[in-house]
C-alpha cells in the first residue's frame, strides 16, 4: 500500500500537483488502500486496472482533478513542435548536401617561372643587329584539382539531415503510440 | 473476432458514470465504500478503470458534492453525495441506457430465441 502510494506521490511530484492537493489524494488513496486490505481485499478491486500502473493512475487522477493537463492532450502539442523541429532539421542538411560541393576543390599555383622572349634587335632598336632577351614575368597559372575526401560543409548535411529524420521518425513512433 | 474483455470494458465505460451516482442515491460514501457497493450489486471493478479519476470529474463537473467526515474508527474520509445535476444527469442517463438496453435486447434476444450461437 505505502509503495503504491509513494509511487502515485512521486508521479504528482514530477507533475507538478500542488502539495496540498496531492497530500489529499494520498491522504484518501491509503485509507481506501488501508480499509481494503484490513479486509482482504486486493488492491485490484479498489483500483481496478489502476493497481498495475501507479504512474498512469497518478496521472489520469491528476489530470481529472484538473491539476495537471492529461498526457493525450499534451501530446499533439509536443509531438506537433517536435515534428517541427525535426522537418526543419531535415530540410537544413538536405540543403547542405545539395549546396555544398561534393569534392573539396584544390588549388594549384604553378610557381612564377619566366619566360624567355626572343625579339629581332631591329624591333628594339632599329641598328641593333643581336636579337635582345627579354624576361617576361610568367603569367600566373591555376589548376583545380579534385581532392579525395569530402567538404566538411556536406558532412555537416548529411548529420544534420540524418538527425532530422531519426527526430521525425522518432517523433512519429512516440505519437502513435497508444 | 471480438475481445470479450474489451467489450465489457467499453459497454462499462459508457455507463460507470451513472453506476456512480446511482450507488451514492442511497447515501453519501466515499471512494472505497463505493466500491463496494458497486460489488454488493455484482458490478466488480476488477479488470477495469479506476473509479477516482471518474469521481474527480464528476466532481470537476459539478455532478457530485464533497465534503469531510470522520468514518466508522478511521480517519476522516471524502464522502461524495450527488448534487441536483448530478441526479439531472442521472435520470436523463437512466432514460438513455434504458432505451439503448431495450433497443439492444430486442435484436440480440430474437437471435437468442432463435437459437443460433
């Protein structure tokens, strides 16, 4: 009886039920419970199917007191932000892993190398009769070079897309069930 | 396939309510006490729903008055009595479960009578 009547006091306690309304139902729960059992009976037959399940007992005593919202109602609201949030989720890293390159691009600067230009010494000066070198500065060069591994922009994606649907899934689950 | 169970389960659910407030016309009782009347008729609760979070809602509803009061050696006990709806409500549920029985009983007597099982 105690045990059953803790458990029931400590439901409320988590709920949030007032104490001196909780000390009232444990105070009307153990002298039923106390009678009963003077008298034989099982705590079945002052609880009915109540007996098997303190919390849930707790729960729908509270929730008909009106001191406490009833899990089912709370439920949709919960489930519905939870939902929410996770959809969100979902259509962030999905985003992520269509935007984000696939490969990392690596950049490479060929080195400043100059160039040797031969030009006739008449264009340079008009009697010169050996031709003249020029060094002209090499024109930078870049080269795109796929890398091996993966941006760290779609790896974040692909977590945040793979949350986002466990949520979703997880979500769905804890609402369905009864 | 029906589940007996279950359906004993739902055709008491609709009417524990009524059950209730019938069992405190006779007089004031609390929780237990009621019970106990309820098994005195034959109705056992067994198997079923608690009846607190029903009486707190009648209560919540208005349906039935509390009060406190010493019982027989023990400690003092929340006695639930019926208040003027909730014997409105009584007798209109009364009337509803009443039609709904004869309604009932008229279809699944024939098939009785008849002897199909």
């Amino acid at each position: 009886v105690n045990e059953f009547v803790e458990k029931c006091r400590r439901e409320w306690k988590r709920l949030g039920v007032p104490d001196p309304v909780a000390d009232e139902m444990a105070g009307d729960l153990a002298a039923d419970l106390d009678e009963a059992a003077a008298e034989g009976a099982s705590p079945e037959e002052v609880l009915g199917t109540g007996a098997n399940d303190a919390r849930s007992f707790a729960a729908s005593w509270a929730a008909e007191r009106g001191v406490v919202e009833l899990r089912s109602r709370r439920r949709p609201r919960r489930a519905l932000a939870a939902l929410a949030v996770s959809a969100a989720l979902a259509i962030v890293g999905l985003v992520l892993l269509v935007a984000a390159p696939s490969r990392t691009a690596r950049m490479a600067v060929s080195a400043p190398l100059p160039r040797v230009v031969f030009l006739p010494g008449r264009l340079v000066r008009p009697r010169a009769v050996l031709p003249r070198i020029w060094f002209v500065p090499a024109r930078r060069e870049q080269a795109i070079a796929p890398g091996d591994g993966r941006a760290p922009l779609w790896w974040a994606g692909l977590g945040v897309l793979v949350v986002g649907i466990a949520g979703v899934g997880a979500t769905a689950l804890v609402s369905l069930r009864p | 396939m029906a589940v007996d169970g279950g359906r004993r389960t739902q055709l008491l659910r609709g009417v524990l309510d009524l059950c209730l407030l019938a069992v405190i016309q006779e007089g004031p009782a609390y929780g237990y006490e009621m019970t106990k009347r309820l098994r005195a008729r034959g109705l056992s609760i067994v198997g079923e729903g608690s009846i607190y979070p029903l009486l707190a809602r009648l209560e919540r509803e208005g349906l039935v008055e509390t009060y406190r009061a010493e019982s027989n050696g023990g400690p003092p006990r929340k006695y639930y009595r019926a208040s003027a709806q909730g014997e409105a409500v009584l007798a209109a549920g009364l009337a509803e479960w009443r039609a709904a029985r004869d309604a009932v009983d008229a279809v699944l007597g024939v098939v009785e009578a008849e002897g199909v099982a």
